[in-house]
C-alpha cells in the first residue's frame, strides 16, 4: 500500500480528545495486560496521562518506551524524563525499571523494540509535520539516533523554556521506521496551528518532507483532532 488517505476523526474538545484516547490505551491494557506501549511528550498528551492516572488501571505488566529526549541533564524540569515522571509515571504502579528513554546507546534502544514490536504507539505532531523528533527530510527508515532539532521546533518548544536560546538543539529520537514497527499507532493533534499540517500529512502526498505522511503506509493508525 503506497498511498492511503487517513480519515481525521474531529473531537469536540480537548477533554473529549484526552478521554478518547484514554480509552484506547485503557482497552489495550486490560485486554493485554502484558502491553508495550510508546508513549508522546509535549502538551498535547498531558489530559492523557491526567485521564490514565484517573483510572484503576494496572500498569505492573506494562513496559513503556519513550519517543525522544532532549539532550540534556534528565533530571532537569523540562527533561522528558522528568515530565514522564511527573505526568504519568510517579502517579501509576509501574515499576521505573519497565520506563525505557532512548539514550546514547541508540543500538541498545532499538534491540529493546526490535522483534517484539511494541502493541501500541501514541504521537503528537510538530507544526512542521515532525513525530517524535523526526524532522522534514528524515529517512522514512530512519531507527533511533541523535538528531539535530528543526528551527521551527525549537521556536515551537521555547514555550516551555524561559528563551529560544534556553531550547537544547539536540535530541535522541526513536527513528520513522521504529515507529512504524509498532502494531498500531494513534495520532493525537490539538489546536487549529496543527490542522493545515494534519491535512498536508493525512491527506497529502507521502513524503519524507513532512515525515507524519508516513502514517499513510501503516494499517492500523487512528487520527484524532480537536481544535
Ligand atoms: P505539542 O508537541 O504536543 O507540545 O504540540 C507535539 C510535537 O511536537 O510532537
């Protein structure tokens, strides 16, 4: 399959579109309780994590597995793995040792996903089409390596920072071809500044320039929007 338009499926509101996809990562939990899940950053995801540590689930058998990092100390407040921890899992009774970040050892991140494809795969997108840390013009085979951040990302993400120039430049990101390793994948965008992307990436041709178009060539994706 070369080319699939992805139906984006419009939610009522930001609380529609956390519990929506609370639902799903819920349902896969407790009909596998045993699950590999990937798992987002950003602010899109944070009414997730709110909605899943709301709920009496069972996280002892789940091993999770993060998109990306900054390079940058871990234990500092915008580190991703602090806001996992914060989020999500100092909440939940996973145990810490099952919370996988990609590192420096990038081979050593790829042989944990490798073989057993993880069950479920939560994304973001970037205004500029990124998932993960993907950036346009990433190899659609691309695996887990260290990358350098786009421009617009950066400008995108000095939100959280106190400045532009606060926003480390690099990161390690699980590549586009480990993400669409995974048995299915939910895209979960919020606000109008991601809809013209959305469209562009859904709907629009595959290419590595807008690196979410990849989502096109998998078969098990749900695309969720709210503005
Ligand atoms: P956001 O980021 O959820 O903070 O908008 C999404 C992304 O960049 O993938």
């Amino acid at each position: 399959m070369e080319w699939r338009i992805l139906e984006i499926k419009v939610l009522k509101d930001y609380e529609e579109l956390s519990s929506f996809v609370a639902n799903i990562v819920e349902t896969q939990i407790k009909e596998q309780p045993i699950s590999r899940l990937i798992l987002p950053t950003g602010s899109t995801p944070v009414g997730l994590y709110k909605e899943l540590v709301n709920r009496e689930l069972d996280w002892s058998a789940v091993m999770t597995y993060n998109l990306d990092v900054y390079i940058m100390n871990p234990s500092h407040p915008q580190s991703y793995q602090t806001f996992m921890k914060e989020n999500l899992f100092d909440k939940i009774n996973i145990y810490p040792s099952n919370c996988q970040f990609p590192d420096r050892n990038v081979q050593s991140y790829e042989q944990r996903l490798k073989g057993i494809p993880a069950d479920l795969c939560i994304l973001g997108i970037g205004t500029n089409g990124h998932i993960a840390f993907n950036e346009p013009g990433s190899s659609f085979d691309s695996r887990t390596r260290v990358v350098h951040l786009d421009e617009q990302t950066i400008k995108d993400n000095s939100r959280f920072f106190g400045s532009v120039d606060d926003v480390p430049t690099q990161a390690i990101t699980m590549g586009l071809g480990t993400i669409m390793d995974s048995k299915k994948i939910v895209l979960m965008a919020n606000g109008v500044n991601k809809l013209n992307i959305l469209n562009v990436a859904m709907n629009g041709e595959v290419t590595e320039d807008v690196p979410a178009s990849i989502l096109q060539r998998h078969d098990n994706v749900e695309v969720f929007y709210c503005d």
